[in-house]
C-alpha cells in the first residue's frame, strides 16, 4: 500500500521544464518524441520565437518522478537544445494560463 500512495503524491508534484532550442522544423517533434519514447507524460507545452526567431523557448509542464533526472539529461543531448532550465510547477508561464482556462 505504500508503493500506491507514494506513486500517487509523485503524480501530484509537477515541475516546469524550460528549454532554448535552435527554431526550425522538426525540434519541436524530437523534444517531445523523447518523452513520448520513454512513456513519460507531459502535461503541457507551450513554445514561443525568441528575439528574431532563431531560437525558440519551450515551456514542459511535467509529472515529477524519479525518472525526471535522466529525461533532462537525455533532453539536453540533443542537438538542437541549448539550455534546459528547471522550474517548481508554480512558474508563471502555466500558472497564468490556468487562471485563464479556469
């Protein structure tokens, strides 16, 4: 019963991943074919142009669990990310779009 509870406070805490990549067709789809390779949800997505559109910003709303280490390790191999920053679920990004779907 203890394995069930703890599983089920991990789903709860969430974390925001905030990733600059180079902007071109494609990033977006080898981002998120990551997670989606490794089975691991992600709860949302936003992705703006930065400056003159070279560069993107990805905002990753994710469960945290104790794979989350090695999929921001696995993320930042990839080619075309340049950073990857990590949030508390609290980030204003989703924060302010939940009051606005809410």
């Amino acid at each position: 019963m203890n394995s069930i509870s703890t599983t089920e406070n991990n789903a709860l805490s969430r974390t925001v991943l905030e990733l600059d990549v180079n902007n071109h067709p494609g990033v977006m789809s080898h981002v998120v074919g990551l997670f989606s390779r490794r089975a691991y949800n992600v709860e949302g997505i936003l992705c703006m142009p930065v400056g003159g559109g070279a560069t993107s910003r990805i905002w990753l709303l994710v469960n945290e669990d104790e794979r989350l280490e090695q999929m921001v390790k696995q993320v930042e191999k990839l080619e075309d990310v340049l950073a990857v920053r990590r949030h508390g679920a609290e980030h204003e990004v989703f924060e302010r779009l939940e009051e606005f779907f809410l």
